[in-house]
C-alpha cells in the first residue's frame, strides 16, 4: 500500500488548487516593429495609430500583447475594433511566434499569421490563402482572431461572423498582433475586458459537443457499465446497495460467479468497519480488527495504523477532549514523528489543539467527511488484501482504475500537443461540464 492513502488524506488540504498553473492573460500592447517611430500606442496601451507615410512595405507598424496567448484553454480569441482604416486600409488582425523578426506586415513574415483589410486575405508565413476569405474590412468593422487548440486551427472573424480558418502550424507561443499600415489608421484592442461581437463561448460549446459526438460513437459492449458499479460496490462494501442494484439488473446484465465470489469477500466485516469509523467510533473499529484479522495490526507503525490513530485524535478534538486528545498523541502519534512521509500530517493533527475553533482553521481538513471516508477505504483496502484467492491484489476497483487510465490517456495526449490545449479536469468531466 506504501502511502497511497496517506497522500491521498493530504489531497484535502489542496482541494482547492487549480488543476494548473494559472497563467498570464493579454491584457495591453508593446511595440514590435514601427519604422521611424510612426506608430503611437494609447496610454493605456489597447489603441495603436498610424502617422507615418508608409512609403515601403517596411513601413508597417507592428504591436503584440505583452504576454503570449494562453495555452491551458480550449480556444483563445481577441478582437480588434477598426476606428479609422486610413488611407488605404492595410490594417492586419493575427498571431506572431515568439522572437520572431517583424520589418513588415505581420503574415508576411515567417512565423505569423494574420487576416489583412485592404484585399481580405489570410496570409502565414508569405503565402496567401486568398481561396478561404475574400472580406475586407473598414472603418468601423469589428474583426478577431482566435485559437482552436483542439483542432489546430487559427481562425478570423469579422463583426461576430466566422469568416476564414487555416491549420495552425506553429509549435511555440504565440501573441496576439495587430499591424497599421497607412497613414491615420487607428484600432482598438479587446482582450476580453469589454463583450466580444463573436460569440466564443457559443464557439467553444459547439466544439465541445463535436468531440463529444466523437466520444459517443465508441462502442461499449452491453453491461460493461452495469459491471463496473458492481464492482465498484462490492469492493468498498456497499452491501445494501449492491443488492439493490444486483435486483435491478439482474435480468439484463451477465454475472461472473467467480467474480462475484471474491467481490463478497468479508463484504459483513468491510460494511460494519466502513460505518464504525464514518461514526467515529475509532476504538471500536480498531477492536474489530484485532479480533477478525490481527496480522494487519501487527506493524504498528504501518500506514492503516497510522490513520486509525490519527483518526481517533481527530475525534477526540471534535468532540472537546483535548486532554485526552494530547495523552492519546504522545502515546500514538508521536512514534510516527521520525517518519519522513508522515511527519507533516502528524503536525497538522497537532496543530488543531493551537485552535479555539479548528473547524474555521487551515487545518480545518482533518474534520470533514473526506477523511474518514478515507480511513475507512483504507482499512477496507487491508481487509481485501487478506483474501489468498485473489492472485494480485487490487488496491482500486476497476471504475477508479478506468478514470485513472482516461486522465492519463489525456495527459498523454495533450503532451502530443506540446502541452497546448484545455486540461482536462476529471471534476469537471464528472460534473458534466466538459
């Protein structure tokens, strides 16, 4: 078991980490490229003019945000809403790549994409995609560009209609730019502070429900999900539930004795240790195991013991015994103080005795239901491990060993992705939120 479930007691500290690093947003511009200084950004750095000749291709003036797009999103999307198209319109909305060298328009360079005013062309890295779009846009257009992560595609709208989409071909981080090109042209950027005119949320939705029509057309054999919940049950002990749901299926989906045989194991002994310790009567449960299998209470120092300890504590905190609370831990406790991989959770335990309310403490943790749950899967998972028919012990029923797989399988995948792309996030896959 190593410290399988002590790690996984010490998941409720962090419950309320994100599933990533948070990252930066776009939120001003920088100048990249402006021959003779003939780009003036706004001060507070989301509106770019042009006041220069444009007398060379050169010429262009050429701002990105600060920050590259995100990546831990499904899509990035931003907009640019056109003031003035000057002279002669030569206004650009795209991506460039990191470091990359701009002395003119961006598209036309290598490492940068970008959807053109003047001919209403896309253009990356010099080639134009002239077959996609052919809408210009003007004074008073609004026009995006975005990020399909999922797809890898690049895609450009204009005043809240999809107009072109291309591959999107490059590896490393990518920031949003705008390009003015002729005298008096002047934009403003959205990154997101104000309402879209494209609706991304809309956009985004629709490309969730494509993958998930992707998912759905997989075919799962008849009574595979029927036999994951039984399995699921039974091993944690779930007697009255089990039977309930074996009553209801029996009918319609195929039984393996076998298997039902070794998921019955003790299943009396695991039901009553699981609501022995959900009540918190610790000392009960522990007398239970000395009784039915005392070989797993041998090692005192072993992880089962461990938590059992820690859980009676906790109970004698929550219900105001803080006498017996600190007798019980320099008895019980204090022997796992020198091991390394337990330390920090005996001195949470501790650390509720420094509390006048250690509900509405940082360690508060120790008292939710989360804990004990736990404990009890611990102790269950012990309990299994003493059956000799079972060649290779499972710590997990199979159902928490499938969403393991599927986290993994995500991972994995978004890694083919140069860890570009939406994190998955087994919560929200489980609330339905895809």
């Amino acid at each position: 078991m190593d410290s399988y479930f002590s790690d996984l007691y010490r998941l409720s500290a962090k419950r309320n980490a994100t599933d990533h690093e948070e990252e930066q947003l776009p939120r001003k511009l920088t100048t990249v490229s402006s021959s003779g200084g003939s780009t003036v950004i706004s001060a507070d750095k989301l509106s770019v003019k042009y006041s220069g000749r444009s007398l060379h291709d050169y010429d262009a003036g050429v701002s990105q945000s600060e920050v590259p797009a995100p990546t831990n999103c499904l899509a990035y999307y931003f907009e640019v809403h056109v003031n003035n198209a000057g002279d002669k319109g030569k206004i650009a909305i795209g991506f460039i790549a990191k470091d990359t060298e701009i002395v003119t328009r961006t598209g036309w360079e290598e490492n940068s994409c970008s959807y053109h005013g003047d001919d209403g062309f896309i253009y990356r890295g010099g080639i134009n995609y002239a077959n996609i779009t052919s809408e210009t846009f003007t004074t008073s257009d609004t026009v995006g560009g975005g990020i399909n992560y999922a797809s890898e595609e690049i895609f450009f709208t204009k005043n809240g209609a999809l107009v072109g989409t291309i591959p999107k071909v490059f590896t490393g981080p990518l920031f949003p730019t705008v390009a003015v090109h002729s005298q008096n042209e002047e934009v403003t950027v959205n990154f997101g502070s104000e309402m879209f005119a494209f609706d991304i949320k809309n956009y985004e939705a629709s490309e969730r429900k494509k993958q998930q029509m992707e998912f759905e057309k997989i075919i799962i054999p008849r009574g595979q999900s029927h036999m994951l919940v039984r399995n699921y049950l039974s091993h944690y002990g779930y007697e009255e539930t089990l039977k309930a749901f074996n009553m209801a299926t029996e009918t319609s989906v195929p039984r393996n004795a076998l298997e039902e045989k070794d998921a019955s194991f003790s299943l009396q002994d695991r039901k009553h240790l699981r609501e022995l310790i959900m009540k918190g009567e610790i000392v009960a449960a522990i007398a239970k195991l000395q009784d039915c299998y005392p070989e797993l209470l041998q090692n005192d120092k072993s992880e089962v013991c461990f938590l059992l300890h820690c859980q009676k504590f906790i109970e004698l905190v929550r219900i105001g015994e803080l006498e017996e609370a600190v007798k019980y831990g320099r008895v019980e406790l204090a022997k796992f103080i020198g091991l390394n991989v337990l330390t920090d959770i005996v001195q949470d335990c501790f650390a509720l005795l420094a509390y006048k309310n250690p509900e509405e403490s940082s360690v508060a943790y120790l008292l939710g239901e989360t804990q004990k749950e736990v404990v009890a899967d611990a102790v269950n998972a012990m309990v299994l491990s003493t059956n000799e028919n079972i060649i290779e012990y499972e710590l997990l029923s199979r159902l928490e060993r499938l969403l393991r797989q599927l986290s993994t399988c995500s991972l994995l995948l978004r890694t083919l992705y140069n860890r570009q792309g939406e994190v998955f996030s087994l919560h929200r896959f489980l609330n339905n939120n895809v």
